[in-house]
C-alpha cells in the first residue's frame, strides 16, 4: 500500500510563493496526472514529493509516516526526468544498476532486476551501450527502466514524453499505461498536455498557479468542469464561450441572453432556479444541433471548412464577431458564407457565473 | 541516432592543413594566414630547435663565432709520437695543392704541422692558407658526461622534479575539483563571497607571498623538504574557476537522479561529477604539471639541501659552480624540456576541446 497525501503543502522560494497551499489525497495503485499551463507549479508539486525540494509549510505523508524530514532516496519513491537524467559516461546496465549497487545490494539481485526490468522494457539488446548511442525513446525507456529497478512505492514523471516526436509521443503514452496496468504501483505524471491527461489518467489534477483547481477523472472533467479554467483547458479544441446572462430560469427552463443575439433556449434545466446578469456560457464543438433552418437558434456564419475525412471542424462567427468552433461528424456540406443555425444539445451546455465557478444543472 | 564527436571519413591531417579559403586559387586572406602561421611557428620553433641542435654541439663549436647552423666538430688524427689526437687541416701548398695536415702547434700566424702519414718532418704553414677540416657530428658525449658528471645525481633531481610534478598535480586535481564542485552545485550562504575572495587571489603576485609562505613552510619544519614545495601550492585559483565553469554546465538533474539513486555526495562526486569534467581536469592537469616543472622561485627558496634540487634548480647549479659549462647546461635543457613536450603531444586534444568548452585561457 502506498497512499500518498499532501495536507496544506506551501512552497516559495524567496518571497515569491509558487504553491499557496496545497491538499490532494491519493490511493493506492492510481495513475494521477499533473495538468496545467507552464509555470502553475505542477513539476514543483512533483519535486516537493520526491523531495529535491523542501517543503516551506505542510505536511507529505506516504502511507501515513510524515516523509518531509526524509531524504529523497529513502522515500521509496523514484523518478523520470524531463530531460531523462542518463548518466552519459555509463552503460546502460551501469545506470540501471547505479542505485542498487548504492545500497550494498547483492550482485546476483542487481543482476536479476537488471535484466527483469530490461526485459519488461525490451532494452536487453541496449545494455551495453552507453545513452548517446541511443534514441530519444530507448534514453526514454532506460530512464524508466532505472526507476523500476529501483521497485518504488510511487513513480514520479516529470513530462517524460516532452522531448519525443509526436510518432512516438502516442506510442509510449500506451507504453505507460500498459506498464501501470502490469505494475500496479501509484505513479504521478506530469504533463502541461491535456490530451495525454485525458488518455492516462485515473484521475487528473488540474493547477493554477500552484492551485488546485479541480479534481476527478479525465471524464468527470470534461462533462463536469467546476470553472472556467477547467473547462477551457480540458478538452481538446476547447471549448466554445459566449459571454451574456441568465433571462430566465426556473426547474425545466433556462434562457440566455447575448448581446446582437436572439435569446436561446437552454434544453435542460438548473438545479436551482436563478438569474444572473453576468453569466458565461459554454459550448464544446460537438455539443451542437446544426441546423439550416432559420430560427433553430444562433445563426453562424463559416469561415473555414476543415475537413479532416472522418471528422469536420466548421469556423464560424456569431454576430459580433464572436468565434464558435463546430463539430460535424463525417464530411460536412458546409461551405464558407454558408449561415447556419446552431442549438446546444440538452444537458450538454455548461453556464459560469460572473466569479467564473459553474452554475450546478439538473441532474437528468 | 548520428554521432557528430567522430571525425568525418573524408577529413584528413593532409585535407586539414592544406584547407584554404579560395576554391581554385589562394585567396589573399589565405596568405595572409598562413604568413601569420609560419611567423608564429618561426617565433615559436626556432629557439626550442635552437637549443636541441646547440646541445649536440661541442664546447669550441659552441663558441664559434660566427654560429654554425649544424653541431660540427673539427676531424683529428692519431698520430704515432703523439699522445693526443692532433686536428686535421686542409692546407693550400705553394703550388696550389691541397694537402691534409695535422697541427703541432700553432706560433702567432705560423703553425706547426705534420704528415699524418709521414710524422718525421715538420712543415711551417701560414696561418691563412689552412682551413679546419670539419664533419658532423653529434657531440652525444655531452649528455653521457652530464649522466657521470653529476655521478648519479641527475637521477635524484629527476626523481625529485616527477615527485613534485605527479604528487601535487593529482592533489591539485582533488582539492580544486573539489571546491568547484562545491561553488558550482551547492546554494548555500556566502558561496559568492567565496568565489569572489577565491578569484581575489588573482591579484596578488606569487612573489609577494613569497616570503610568507617560506615562514609558513618553515614552521611547519618542511624547508628542504619535497612537500614545502608540494603544499603550498595545491590549490589554486585559476583551477577553481575553471573546473566550476565547466561543472556549471552539467546537468543538476543528472545530481538530482544520483541522489536519488541512494549515492552519498561523495559519490556523486567521484562518480558522476569527476568523471563528466576530464576534458576541464586535463587542461587543469597540463596547467598544473607545467608550472610545477618549470617552477624556480618556490623550490630555489624551500629546497637548500642538494639531495632535494629539482630539475630546474640542477639547471642553475650548472651556470655557478665551475663557470658556465654551456654544452652541459643545454644537453640537460633539451632533457628537461622533453617531458613536457610529451605531456602537450599526448594530452593537447584535450587542451584544445578543454579550453573551447570552458571558454577560458
């Protein structure tokens, strides 16, 4: 078992305070993904775990022993560095075996897990050849293999996939997540890309800033994002936005208003009756009804036609300028100049208030 | 994956130093490079070849004036009734013939000679009608006479030069890797201070110290002793600037994933940092073994018991004690200066990428 809980963990560095405070629970055996624009405090987050950093305030505990006094390499925990960390002037079972032969540990043992993980990893015809005769995604799977060797409690990785071409970005992405499967050991990612958040994760951990801002599975993210932030930084295109307010709404009932725009009707209802004059409402591309007969809702003009042959992305602009991205499943007819009438499917809109938190809907 | 460290097949000694900067012809910035390139090497060489040829030379040779180019010696022969070997000369007769002749003596502008090969009769020759018959030859005797000369000896000054050479260079190596590996990967307070009071030491002149060290030395009992010269000397602060630049640039991660990997900071220093920094520990290593070869000064001070001369202080005993005995004095130059000249050739590669990467002289 190895459960890991950060309680209130603050982080600065001199007088500028990179983690406000941070509190995150996490079980035994989960995949868990660090996601966030560049600079939110995701690798710190990361760090402060595997102890290269000190904690400024708070408490870490693994298993429930506080580990804030322990030192890095008596955590149990291992590593992948962003920039992988081989060490260039030894083999490749030299760098696997580097941590092991640290403790003392028996040749024949260090020989076992050597040759274990390299198999696992299928790096044995690499052993003897040192980091810079190798791939970006062999360096890639020897920096993995030097953690497994290493038979943490948690894997720590640091955007491990970062420095790969997008061919093989897709490819160990996979490789990941069949080894966790196989493994069944806690690991924490780091990744400002949410795609492989959506695809990896048990359960995804969005920051900004140093704060968390929600947390839940890949999918409860995306149909239930808490704000702005998470709606606009989960899913990919992003979603749709149109700032206006809430007319009308009772149980079954909710219009909105936009500047230059007929009022819609929201299909669906909140879970509390209310209006609000600064409301946002929120869209994903393939949440639409497109319709070419007037007065189904918002009329659209396309500007650009992406026809990717399975899927198609349509361009537009509401009156006023405002962009809206549509989804069409197959080939779409749509031209540019075409006016089209859109209308969100039930349920699948989301509203924000003016602080930017959602507004809760009934639940169908 | 390419390896762009290995040299390109086609990339030969003769392609390297026949590359030129016009296609067909020379360009004009061609020659003038290599102008400024054979100058240098002329600057450079000359005085370095100057002392090999001089100490095949034999003393009269030596003095000669004016210089010959190549060591010569003037031809003699043994002549019966004459115990030393008389010089031969060429002398033009009266009738315009040549004939070798061997000197007696010489009296103002006549000179004495003989027949070699009819040594009853005496023949008075101006002085002007006989040349010196000369041949090359390699005065190889100055060198075995200054192996029994000094009756041994030269091999305890030798011992004593590699002694101090070897043992502070590798001390040197260990001490100042070890402050750079402090000043460049560790935050901690007053590290600048350090580095920037480390660098001060620049600025003063090893002769102003001088006599401190030697009080230093002195108390310490070490005078005459191959250590006074070894430690004080042992860090220094070129060497420590230099190694902490170049270990600015090794990866904190690389540190980061050894400590996590359970290795002590002392490992982490034997293991990952020393052996990522040769190519700055080479050029520290040739700074180091040069001037503690050619150090005078220190060892002249420290060093006043014969049995603990250096190389170099050997070399200056020769010019005192019984006048200068020139051929001696540069058969044992040319020896003192062969080591170092290996040193360059075995260890130049890693001057040449150690100093690039650095970025400093």
């Amino acid at each position: 078992m190895a459960n890991l809980t950060l309680q209130n963990v603050k982080k600065s560095f001199g007088a500028v305070e990179v983690i406000p405070g941070v509190d995150l629970e996490i079980t035994d055996g989960e995949f868990v993904v660090f996601v966030g624009p560049s600079g939110c405090g995701k690798s710190t987050l990361l760090r402060l775990i595997a102890g290269l950093e000190d904690v400024t305030d708070g408490d870490i505990r693994i298993d429930n022993a506080s580990v804030v006094d322990v030192p890095a390499a008596d955590r149990g925990v291992a590593m992948v560095f962003q920039s992988y960390a081989l060490y260039p002037h030894m083999t490749v079972r030299e760098n696997l075996s580097f941590g092991l032969e640290n403790i003392r540990m028996e040749k024949a043992e260090i020989n076992r897990r050597v040759s274990d993980a390299a198999r696992l990893l299928q790096i044995e015809q690499l052993l003897e050849r040192r980091p810079r005769q190798l791939s970006g995604g062999q360096r890639q799977r020897v920096a993995i293999g030097r953690a497994i060797t290493r038979d943490p409690k948690i894997f720590l990785f640091d955007e491990p996939l970062s420095n790969l071409d997008a061919e093989l970005r897709v490819l160990m992405r996979v490789e990941i997540t069949k080894l966790h499967e196989r493994l069944g050991n806690t690991m924490i990612y780091v990744t400002h890309d949410q795609i492989e958040a959506m695809t990896m994760a048990d359960k995804i951990v969005v920051l900004r800033k140093g704060v968390v801002e929600q947390v839940g599975a890949p999918l409860d993210l995306y149909n239930e994002p808490r704000n702005l932030f998470v709606a606009g930084f989960i899913g990919s295109p992003r979603m749709n936005f149109v700032a206006g307010k809430i007319a009308a709404a009772d149980a079954g009932h909710v219009v909105f208003e936009a500047p230059d725009l007929p009022p819609l009707a929201l299909p669906g209802g909140l879970a509390a009756p209310l209006t609000a004059d600064g409301a946002t409402l929120g869209i994903r591309p393939e949440d639409f009804v497109v319709s070419r007969d007037a007065g189904a809702g918002w009329p659209v003009t396309v500007g650009v036609a992406e026809q990717y042959g399975a899927n198609s992305y349509l361009h537009c602009t509401l009156p006023g300028d405002v962009p809206i991205l549509v989804h069409e499943a197959g080939q779409s007819l749509a031209r540019r100049g075409d006016v089209l009438y859109l209308a969100p499917r039930e349920n699948h809109w989301h509203l924000f208030g003016a602080d930017g938190t959602a507004i809760a809907r009934r639940q169908a | 994956m390419t390896d762009l460290s290995q040299p390109k097949p086609g990339l030969s000694i003769a392609a390297f130093a026949t590359r030129r900067r016009g296609r067909k012809r020379l360009d004009w910035t061609d020659w003038l490079t290599y102008l400024y390139l054979v100058l240098g090497l002329l600057v450079m060489f000359t005085p370095v070849l100057w002392v090999a040829i001089s100490s095949f030379k034999t003393p009269a040779n030596l003095t000669e004036f004016p210089p010959t180019l190549l060591p010569y010696a003037a031809q003699t022969v043994v002549v019966e009734g004459h115990d030393e070997p008389l010089p031969l000369f060429d002398v033009v007769g009266e009738d315009g013939q040549t004939r070798q002749l061997a000197q007696l003596r010489r009296v103002g502008i006549q000179a004495q000679m003989i027949d070699p090969a009819n040594p009853e009769e005496r023949i008075v020759v101006p002085v002007g009608n006989a040349t010196p018959v000369r041949q090359l030859y390699l005065a190889t005797e100055n060198y075995s006479n200054l192996l029994s000369s000094t009756g041994g000896q030269i091999w305890r000054y030798l011992f004593n030069s590699l002694f101090i050479t070897v043992v502070a260079t590798a001390i040197t190596l260990v001490m100042n890797s070890m402050a750079a590996f402090a000043l460049s990967k560790y935050r901690f307070r007053g590290s600048n201070v350090a580095l920037v009071s480390i660098l001060a030491t620049l600025m003063i002149p090893a002769t102003v110290v001088l006599v401190p060290t030697y009080m230093i030395v002195a108390q310490l009992g070490l005078v005459g002793n191959l250590w006074g010269v070894i430690l004080p000397t042992v860090a220094t602060p070129t060497g420590v600037f230099l190694l902490r630049q170049y270990m600015l640039t090794i990866p904190d991660e690389l540190i980061e994933a050894a400590r996590m990997d359970h290795a002590s900071e002392w490992r982490i220093f034997w293991r990952i940092i020393l052996p990522l920094s040769s190519p700055a520990l080479a050029v520290v290593a040739i700074f180091s073994i040069l001037s503690r070869w050619n150090d005078f000064l220190l060892p002249l001070v420290v060093l006043t018991r014969r049995e603990s001369y250096t190389l170099q202080l050997a070399l200056a005993s020769f010019q005192t004690e019984y006048g200068v005995r020139y051929e001696v004095l540069l058969a044992m130059t040319t020896l003192t200066a062969l080591p170092l000249a290996f040193a360059f050739i075995f260890l130049q590669r890693y001057i040449t990428s150690g100093i690039a990467s650095t970025g400093i002289k």
